[in-house]
C-alpha cells in the first residue's frame, strides 16, 4: 500500500495556508498597476471608433465622461458618440447625442472652431436619413441664426440649399442660395449651379392624363413611357383575354365568358392605372437624374474637420 501524508495537526494547516496567501500577495503586488488617465481613456476610444467598433466607442465614450467630466474634451466625447451611432445608422441616438453637444453651448454665438458648429451640421445629416428634410432645414437655419461669423452662416445656407434641392424644392432651395453673401457666391459656383438649374424646364415629361387615355388601346399607355417590354405584355395579354372571351360567348359558353370578362376587366384596368403611374415614374426618374448630375458637377463637399485647438472648414469640389 502505498504511503498516505496528510497534514493532522490544525497549527500545521494554519501554518500552510498562511504560507500560501503571502505568496499569492506577493504574486500580485508584483503584477504592474494600469494607470486610467483621461490620455489613455480618451485615445482608446478613439481607436475603437477608428476600427469600426462603435458599439463599444460609444462605451468607452461614455466611461470617459463618467470619469472625467471637467476634461475640456467632454463635447467632444459626446459628439464622438453621435458619430459612431451616425456610423452604425442608429440615426435618431445620434441626432440625440449632437442635441446634447448643442444644448450645451448655451445658446451663444458658435463659431467654427466649436464642436457645437459641426454636431449642427451632423444633426442635418441624421434628419435627412430619417426622411426629415425640413427639421433638417431648419436645424440649419437655426445655426445661421446664432453663428458667430458670417462663413459658418454661408456654411449653413449652402446645406440647406442643397437638401432643399435635392428635394425638388427648387424655389426655397434658389432662396437659400441667394442668402449667402454676395462675394461668396462665386467661391461656392452658384452662378453655374443657377444656370444648370434652369435646364430643370427642359426635362423631357410624360403627362399621366394622356397615358391614361392611350392606355384605352392595350399596351399604348406603357409604349408612350418608353416602357415597351410592359408594352407588348399588356397587348398580348388584354388581346388574348378578349379573344378568350369572345370564342366563349360564340361557343354558347355565358358561364365562362363571364369568368373571364371578370378577369380581363381586372387586367385591362390595371393596365391603364399603371400607365399613369409610369408617367408619373417617368418623371420621378428624370428629376432624379438630373439632381444627380447637378450634385455630381456642382456640389461643393464642405466640412470642418477637427484640428488642434479648433476645427479646419475645408471646400471640395469637382472642377
């Protein structure tokens, strides 16, 4: 059999244990102490927002503010946070959090350099995602209302001119542009853009009423909005539904010429309700194309990129 040790005295285990928990002591004092400082709290966030993880930035974000809420970065950190729910498309958190970085300027004059000045403009962008074109004007009138200098006003009339724009608002949007001061006009190509706005009169139109009418014969209707795929189904199927009912009635057969009467009307109607809703996608199609060709040649991308000790307004453009 083999030996058995056991430890039969209870002053030997006290003995053994206490040994044991001033090595674990020693084992962790030795282990090196992380320092959280705002540095190191605030740099790693960013890290986290610069590889995409936003969930986890809009924490750490958070943390940052918790633990040093008088650091002079604490808007920042908060519009930070709104960036990475922009990013994660969370776009009514995000227009919370840039609500917050607002609020917090008081209502004072806000100048370029304020993180305020660019939550604004973030604002627009998450109303526009969110279908709200007119909160989105409107949050931008308010910045030009309380801007500091007369560049972050033309600034904001500039977007609103183009979300007014590029939501076929076309006179409001022309009234946006015209509040921009004069010598800027240049500098932001509203003379150009103007003049390729009025070409909006020559679009070429599809007029629903008269698609609706010709949709009277099968199949013209589609033909008159250029949809000739749609246009030959509609003629087949309208004439082989008449043809079918017809050869039925000749055959003495009232039963299933009623049945497919029934259903050729439901064909036929559908064919000249949409007609006249491809007249109206025909036109839908047109405006759209031609805003894009306006924001792809003329539109200027501005933004205020931040900086140290401020934030940089910076103008892009295709030329």
């Amino acid at each position: 059999m083999a030996p058995r040790f056991c430890l039969r005295r209870p002053g030997l285990h006290l003995l053994f244990l206490g040994c044991s928990l001033v090595l674990l002591a020693g084992t962790l004092s030795a282990a090196p102490a992380i320092e959280i400082t705002a540095d190191r709290q605030f740099d790693f966030a960013g890290h986290l927002f610069a590889g995409a993880a936003y969930e986890r930035a809009v924490t750490e974000y958070e943390r940052f503010i918790f633990l040093f809420p008088e650091d002079g970065r604490v808007d920042e950190a908060r519009y930070q946070i709104g960036m990475a729910l922009f990013h994660a498309q969370q776009y009514s958190d995000a227009a919370e959090a840039f609500l917050e970085v607002i609020d917090r300027s008081g209502g004072r004059p806000i100048a370029e350099t304020d993180t305020s000045a660019r939550a604004y403009f973030r604002l627009s962008d998450c109303y526009v995602r969110m279908g709200a074109p007119g909160q989105a004007v409107n949050n931008l009138n308010n910045l030009a209302a309380v801007a500091a200098s007369p560049q972050l006003q033309d600034e904001a009339r500039y977007r609103a001119g183009w979300i007014l724009l590029e939501a076929g608002a076309w006179q409001p949007a022309a009234t946006a542009f015209n509040a921009i001061r004069p010598e800027r006009r240049e500098d932001y190509r509203l003379p150009e853009l103007f003049s390729a706005m009025a070409g909006i009169r020559d679009l070429p139109r599809k007029q629903p009423a008269v698609a609706g009418a010709l949709a009277v014969v099968p199949g013209m209707g589609y033909l008159y909005c250029e949809r000739y795929r749609d246009a030959l189904v509609a003629l087949v199927l309208n004439g082989g539904m008449i043809a079918a009912t017809y050869t039925a009635f000749d055959n003495d057969n009232p039963a299933l010429g009623g049945i497919l009467a029934l259903v050729g009307a439901g064909f036929y109607t559908g064919s000249i309700y949409g007609s006249i809703s491809s007249a109206q996608k025909y036109n839908r199609d047109q405006t759209e194309q031609f805003i894009s060709g306006l924001r792809q040649r003329y539109r200027l991308d501005l933004s205020l990129s931040p900086v140290p000790g401020g934030a940089a307004l910076s103008l892009h453009g295709s030329f």
